[in-house]
C-alpha cells in the first residue's frame, strides 16, 4: 500500500516545530475550517479585521477559503464564494457558467490553499523543519508565489522557480517578498510548456544542497489534489446548491478546468462523487495538447505547465478534453477587462454589475470559460444545465500583458471588441475536443510513465495502481481529509502544551 499523503510523525522534532510556531503566534487551520469558516474560533476572527487580505501575518492562514468577503482588509467570510455568472449575451450559449474567483485568497490566487496541502502534512508531523531547511516551489508562477506566501508566513525562506517568459507582476511580487523575508528565485528556460526544465532545477538544488531543500512539487504532490477536492469541491456545490434553490429543474452538467498541475481537477472528483452523471473536462492549450494528441509546444495561456500529464491528475475520472487556441482566451480576456469591451457588453444589455466582475477573469480563466462553450457546444445543452469553472487569479496579474497587447495591436476600439467577441467567444466549435473512450484515458494515463518514472523517481508499480486499484488509490486519498486534519489538531494542541 502506498503513502499517499505520509503523516508519519517525527515525534521530536514535531514538538521542535511547535515550539517555534508557537514563539510566532502560529496555528494551523483544518480543511474542515476552510470548507465551513464557520468552524473557524471567535478570536480569529476578531484579530482578522485589523489585517490586510495580502499581509504577511499568521492570522491569515485562516483566509485560505473561497469564502472570503471581497475586501482588501478586515474582511471575514460569507456564505458562497465569489463568482461571476457568465451571461448568454456574452457565452452565446443557453447553459448557465458559474465562475469561481480566486481574487480574494491571499496573494490573489487560489494556488496559496494548493500550496498550503503540499506544505503543511509535513509541517505538522514534523518531517519539514521551518528553522534550518528552506521550502522550494517549482512552478509556472502561481503556485511559487502561493507557496512563497505560506513560507513566510511560517518565517521560513523560500526558493522560486518558474519560468523566464511568465508575467511581470509574479516576478516583481516574488521578488518583493524575497527581498524582505530570504530565499532565491530561479527563472528557467522558457514559458509555461517548460516544466522539465523547472524540474531540471529542482534536482540540481537537492544535489547541491541536500538535506537543507525540502521539494513542494504542485504536480506530484497528493495533497494538492486532496485540497481541491475538500475544498474547492464543496465550494462549488455551494454554489450551485444556490441556483438550484431557485430552479428545481437545475442540473450539473460539467465541471471545466485547466489541466495545469491537475490539482483542482480533483474538485471534479468530489463533485462526480456527489452527482456522477457530471461531465469532468481538462483542458489545454491547443498550441501544446499534450492530452489532446500527445502534442507539445508553446503557448500563452500563463500558469498551466504542460508538455506532461500531472501525477496528481485522476486520468480515469476525466471525461472530456478541449484544447483551446491561446489566440482566443488572450482575445477574450482582452475585451474582458479593457473599456471599449465594456462599452461593446452593455450595448448587449450585460449588467453593470457583472460588468465589474469581469475582472475575477484571467487569461485560464478565459480558457476555462471558453472550455465550458464548447462542450455545452458538443453536447446540446439547455438552459436548465450547469457548468462550473474557476478562474487560478484574476486579471490584476495580467495588466502589464493588456499593456503589451495595445502596443503590438493597437487601442482596442468598440468594433475591433465586436469582431473579436464573435469570432473568439460566440464563433466557438466543437473541434480540436474528444470525449474520452477507455482507450483514450489509458493512453493519457500511460504519458505519466515518461515524465514521473524515467525522469522523476515514481515507481511503475504506483502508476499502475493509480489505473488499475483505483479504490485504494484515489478512493483512499478521498478519505483522507480526516486524517488530514486530526494531525493538524493535535500539532494544534501541542503549540499549547510547548
């Protein structure tokens, strides 16, 4: 049987790793409290409405949830998370989108709660030393900078690695952070298809420097997959509990997200657990469809590492994949968040409310929603269907790229909106897409053989079993969530006993 998340404790050095969370004011918060913040105790509450949502304080380990009121300081929580529900008039299909927004974690990105899972089972069992060993975060940007997050909040010094060609925001927040709280920031060769080079990197700082680095792979990582499923998963069933309230009628139909690092495809689990007729779609890039047709290349859809299938990607769950051109999730992002595209909306009747939310819409954002499109495309759907989808960030890390766009294209204007809204959003088709076939799924799967045990130390026998004992694998990890949290607990208590 394998370790899927190892909670084996090192009893001394756990209670070392106490002491020092507690001379920081230091506790843990459970994916329980992160479901439901209204688990989380009184007093956190309180001292959270004197602290910024991006402050580097403790307390806001306690706002890694999707339910975090929409402030920049001194909010709580509230009973869904923020979303946009994209109108037909801009969709162009009679299916409902629900988009969650990862604005409102810290950092502006949900990737903080997916490095929070990787980090934390081994903060608590005492098998990571926050004191003498620094944190490394191999990334396509968000997860280094969710990751970099938690390290310092813990007070301990991170490495970043992402590659060169990403956002100009990621680099310049990193940097910032390194600047005051320690660590290195690594820029590998090339854009978001680039992954083994960031691995690449990952082995030659464990052979430099040994036991001193400690690896938080978002790709290999279990617990990212595991905090996408508790949470994320609940809080899209929230959501949509909520529309289904007011239309009896209402019904999931799929769930969209980017294949990324697979972590928050996890949520399509829990929600194909809770109704299994449901639709999971991953989706990629057109330019680099690795899944699609064991493609590769580059593309501009920022944050989804590609070229590779994700180990903590359940392959045999996944019904769909599209592959969406860059050209269009750029073009719609675009129109998205520049004035002219509001202007061409309202002219459509969209809501000046909505309007403002466009924001909560990033460039994989975009592609999710595009995603979303062309399987209600596919597969005919009605205004009584569903979908769900979220965006990793928002558009607030995306400015410098709508900067680029003007200089290389010029002011977008209200016709030039008009055109790209009709031939990048409502001119949408069903190609470049499968519906998986067991055959289909299988070659997906076999691509992790490649990457995870030629090159990074995976056995054969646990990709097998991943296929083929898929109730002790990914059923078992599905259970884990208790476990999860009781270990937390009992850190809890010993930060009170030390």
């Amino acid at each position: 049987m394998f370790d899927l998340i190892d909670l084996t404790i090192n009893e001394e050095k756990r209670k070392e790793v106490a002491k020092y969370a507690k001379e920081r004011g230091i506790k843990i918060p459970t994916l329980a409290q992160m479901k439901d913040p209204s688990k989380i105790p009184a007093d956190v509450k309180e001292k959270l409405k004197d602290v910024g949502l991006w402050d580097i304080n403790p307390i806001n380990l306690y706002r890694i949830s999707w339910k975090n009121e929409p402030k920049d300081k001194g909010g709580l929580y509230q009973d869904l998370p923020n979303f946009i529900e994209i109108p037909s008039e801009v969709s162009g299909i009679k299916a409902k989108i629900l988009f969650m927004s990862g604005k409102y974690f810290p950092t502006g990105c949900h990737k903080v709660g997916a490095s929070y899972a990787c980090l934390v089972p081994r903060l608590v069992t005492g098998q990571f030393d926050p004191e003498t060993q620094e944190a490394v975060w191999p990334s396509t940007g968000n997860y280094c900078r969710g990751g970099a997050y938690n390290a310092a909040l813990l007070g301990c010094k991170s490495i970043a690695i992402l590659p060169e060609n990403m956002s100009r925001e990621r680099f310049d927040w990193l940097q910032d952070l390194i600047d005051t709280y320690g660590g290195e920031i690594f820029a590998t060769t090339g854009s978001e298809s680039n992954v083994k080079e960031i691995y690449d990197k990952t082995w030659e700082l464990l052979d430099e420097r040994g036991d001193g680095v400690v690896i938080f792979n978002q790709f290999g990582e279990l617990g990212n997959h595991l905090w996408h499923y508790e949470v994320t998963g609940e809080a899209m069933n929230d959501l949509f509990l909520s529309f289904k309230a007011k239309n009896e009628n209402a019904n999931l139909f799929g769930v969209n997200l980017n294949s990324g690092s697979g972590g928050s495809l996890g949520a399509g689990d829990k929600l194909k657990d809770l109704y299994p007729n449901i639709k999971i779609t991953a989706s990629e890039a057109l330019q680099c469809p690795t899944l699609l047709d064991n493609g590769f290349g580059d593309h501009r859809i920022e944050g989804i590492g590609d070229k590779h299938v994700p180990w903590v990607h359940n392959v045999k769950n996944t019904d769909v994949v599209t592959a969406i051109d860059d050209e269009d999730a750029v073009s719609f992002f675009r129109i998205l968040n520049d004035p002219a595209g509001h202007e061409y909306f309202r002219s459509l009747g969209v809501d000046e409310e909505t309007i403002s939310k466009f924001q909560y819409i990033g460039i994989s954002g975009a592609a999710n929603i595009i995603s979303a499109i062309k399987v209600a495309k596919y597969f005919e759907v009605t205004e009584n269907d569903y979908f769900v989808t979220v965006g990793t960030d928002s558009a607030v890390m995306y400015q410098s790229r709508l900067e680029e766009y003007e200089a290389e294209r010029g002011k977008l204007d209200l016709e030039q909106a008009k055109l790209d809204h009709h031939v990048h959003v409502l001119g949408i088709k069903t190609d470049n897409m499968i519906e998986l076939r067991y055959t289909d799924k299988k070659r997906i799967h076999n691509l992790k053989y490649y990457t995870w045990v030629e090159q990074q130390g995976k056995s054969a026998e646990e990709l097998n079993a991943q296929w083929y004992d898929y109730d002790n694998y990914w059923t078992r990890l599905h259970k884990m969530g208790p476990d999860f949290d009781r270990v937390i607990d009992e850190f809890n208590a010993l930060i009170d006993e030390v």
